[in-house]
C-alpha cells in the first residue's frame, strides 16, 4: 500500500475548487482573456468550447500558471497564485494537465515517464513510485507498454500514458487541453472512453475540447468562449437545446453540422 502525501487538502463535494474573479489577460496588445469570473465546484465537469483564438487553453493555462495572467484573482484550493513560487509549485503539485501533444520525456520509458514526478516532487521513494505507476498504468489499461518508450506507442496510447502520468500525483482537480485533436479519429474513443470513466469517479475536470458527444454525455457545464470572454454556459441539455446568444447558436450550427 503506498502512502501519499498532499500539500492541500481536497475540498468536500460541493465546495469551490477554483475561483477565478475579472481576470485579465494580454499577449502584448492582444487582450486574450476579458473580465473572466468562473467558480469550479468539487466534482463538477467543465467542458469549454469556442471558436480558435477564443481564449479556451489560455484559461485553463493560468489555472495552474502556465500562463500569467495580469488582473484579478485566481484561487485554486484556497491558494491564491502570485508570482509567488511556493503557491505556484503548491498548485501545479494539485492540479495534472493533459496537453494535446502528450508531452512524454522521449529518452526515458513509459514506467519511467510515470515515476518520475512522485520521485522529484512528493520525494516518494523510487520502488513506492513505480508501484504507483503501474496502477495507474492499470488504470488506464496500457501496463504491458510500460517498458517501452513514447515512440513506440500509438498517439492513442501515449495520451492514455499522459493521463496516468498526471494521476500519479493524485490531483485534485484535471485540465485537459484539447487532449483529443493530435489524434486519429480511431484513436480519440480510447482517451474519451478513460475521461469518461474519471468523471464517473468524480474527478473534478475542466476540459477543452470540440468533442461535443464528450460534452453531452459527461459535463454538468458546458461554456462557450469567444474573443476572451464567456459568452454563455449552462447545463448540456439546456447549452445544446436552447442556446441563449446568437454568437453560440452560430458556433453550434457550424461543429455539429460537421
């Protein structure tokens, strides 16, 4: 049995996991993000879509600031994130991030790629850590490739591998940055299928993607994001069925007529 240590305690269902009030963000001239406020509540599921340019992964990027946004606030289990370094690492060690192109260490294997963090970060000793990645890897129903690298895994299963990676560190909260659109259309059912079963357990999880099947099936909230702002948001069947705004009524007649 392994034992893992948490710097943050995870909120109760119910509670704010991230609260993010008028938040601001440029890149040089270009106003990215405008006036966001967005409370996420333990165990809900957020799926953000919009248009390219709309702002989606630049949000969920300062979540855990990979991105710095410039006004407002942003508290993620209590922490507030400043340029403060402590917050910042306190964070990132709470909250996994799964990218659109895996992001796996090439030169170490897929055990490796898993232990890695829970090694340097948790301090979890090497043989605890390993354990840890094959259940994980379990989880996500890819152990046999654990001796093998990145490139000789399928893009399906080496996004599989970058999920179990960010479950390694037993976050409380899940990002997932278009986590399906590098891949084949074969491939995409396998990583919604694992997402799917994440939010059955009641993973909290913000996720931007255009799968809006995903979206239907899984997500409390839907949001629609345009030129940096929150258009609308609102529960599936109300988002898909009676949207408010013409802006996201335009947005959906184009993707799911696709």
């Amino acid at each position: 049995m392994t034992t893992e240590q948490h710097d943050t305690p995870h909120a109760a269902p119910g509670d704010a996991v991230i609260s993010m009030e008028g938040v601001h963000k440029w890149f040089g001239d270009f106003h990215v993000l405008k006036n966001i406020d967005l409370e996420v509540k333990q165990g809900e599921r957020i799926v953000i879509c919009g248009p390219s340019g709309s702002g989606k992964s630049t949000l969920i990027r300062c979540i855990n600031r990979l991105e710095e946004h410039q006004r407002g606030r942003i508290i993620v289990n209590g922490t507030e994130l400043t340029s403060d370094v402590k917050n910042i690492e306190r964070t990132r060690r709470d909250v996994g991030m799964v990218f659109q192109h895996f992001n796996l260490f090439p030169h170490l294997t897929i055990l490796e790629n898993l232990a890695l963090a829970p090694i340097w970060v948790r301090k979890t000793p090497r043989k605890e850590a390993e354990a840890l990645a094959m259940r994980y890897l379990e989880r996500v129903d890819i152990a046999e490739q654990a001796g093998k690298y990145p490139g000789q895994l399928s893009g399906g299963q080496q996004q599989r591998v970058a999920i179990a990676r960010s479950l390694c560190m037993n976050p409380s909260v899940m990002l997932f940055d278009e986590p399906t659109s590098a891949l084949d259309p074969e491939m995409i059912k396998e990583v919604l299928d694992v997402m799917v079963e994440l939010a059955e357990e009641g993973m909290t999880m913000l996720c931007v993607t255009h799968e809006m099947g995903f979206a239907k099936s899984v997500a409390n909230r839907v949001i629609f994001m345009d030129f940096g702002e929150i258009v609308e948001q609102n529960d599936p069947d109300n988002f898909f069925n009676n949207p408010k705004m013409d802006r996201t009524q335009l947005f959906l007649s184009q993707i799911l007529s696709h």
